[in-house]
C-alpha cells in the first residue's frame, strides 16, 4: 500500500511539472553540488550509461532543485536498476560518513539511495541529517515529505511540507501538500493548496478528474 501511494504521488508530480519551469532550490551548498555536477556529467559525456555518475547527476540536480531534470537522469537510474550495485555503493557511502558525518554531498546520496532501495525508514533519516546541513533548501523537506508517505506518516509529511512553505511560497510544494491531504480525505484544505499553485491548477484538475 505504501510503495502504490508513493508511486501515485510521484508520477502526479511528473504530470504538473510537464506544464512548470524548472525551480531552483536554495542550497547554501550550491557551489559544491556545482562542481559535483561538472564532475559527474563529464563522466557521462565519456560513458552515457555509468550507473554510478547517472545516480550522482540526479542527486545534484535534485539538491538543486532542478527536479524536472533529476527525475530525466532518476529515470534513467530505474531503466538499469540493480540492487546488489546500490547496496554496494550505499555501503560505500556510509563507510565515507563516518570520516566526514556532515558532508551535505554524501548525506544527500545517502538518502537518496536508501530512497532507490525503497528503505524508506532510512531515507527518511538520512533527509533530515541533510536538513541539518542546508535547513534553508526547502526542497529536503519534500523529498523527506515522499518518505513519510511511502510509510504511511502523512501527518509528518503535512508539517514537513508545511515547513518548506514556511521557507519558500512554492507552487511546486503547495501541490505536493494538496496532494496528501487528498489521499488523507481532506478535500477542502487539498482544493485549497491547489488553487495556490498558479497554472498548475488546471493540469491537477485534469489529473484528478475533477
């Protein structure tokens, strides 16, 4: 029930953002996730299909905000998905945290791939320690928001999008949060955050039925 409930709202996000221009987070890591980037796409201008440079590219991107472009490179992850090699590199990961807990690059990874793995529990973790490290990125807080809804916490999921609000008025996160109070049967408060996503209130229309 869990793993449907994520897949839904994660390909109702797709849907809105075919009609949204890409939004950019507000990292105060921003110039690392740059030259992580510059890094890693030179990796795939080498080798298109490099598993490892495909999943850091969408980490950074997302870090960044730049969601519609994440999801471009995520998808590419999931075509070649292979547990065993995500396990591994997560192990990697979390072998280099322990030299450096705070490193906001690697705790982002980290998240992301107990994401992947759909270690939800962990993501969810791992998200909030990358909060610690960049509390003004509001995006972290939607990221973390699918966790909680993978896990069926949609009450946690409503104060950490409400939190995100709380940094940035986004069109982006108000239809997230609609979204969950949707599936929580709170039509009112979900129109409501619906009708502030500007444009974007008429692709939900049309994705909802309504």
């Amino acid at each position: 029930m869990a793993r449907k409930l994520l897949l839904t709202l994660l390909i109702f996000s797709l849907a809105i953002l075919i009609s949204n221009s890409p939004a950019y987070g507000i990292s105060i890591h921003q110039e690392k996730w740059n030259s992580f980037l510059t890094t890693n796409l030179q990796k795939l201008d080498e080798n298109p299909e490099d598993p490892l440079a495909l999943f850091r590219v969408s980490v950074g991107l997302a870090s960044l905000g730049e969601v519609d472009g994440s999801m471009e490179y995520f998808g590419k992850v999931s075509e070649n998905h292979d547990r065993d090699f995500m396990e591994s590199f997560l192990n990697e990961l979390l072998f280099k945290l322990e030299e450096d807990p705070k490193n906001p690059v690697l705790l982002n990874q980290v998240a992301f791939a107990y994401f992947t793995l759909q270690r939800h529990r962990e993501a969810e973790e791992y998200f909030q320690l990358a909060i610690q490290q960049d509390p003004e990125n509001y995006w972290l807080y939607n990221y973390k928001s699918f966790t909680l809804v993978a896990q069926l916490n949609n009450e946690e999921a409503i104060d950490a999008l409400e939190t995100s609000l709380s940094i940035k008025n986004d069109n982006y996160t108000h239809a997230i949060l609609g979204y969950v109070y949707w599936i929580n049967g709170n039509r009112i408060k979900a129109w409501w955050h619906f009708a502030r996503t500007g444009t974007l209130f008429f692709e939900i229309r049309r994705s909802l039925g309504n």
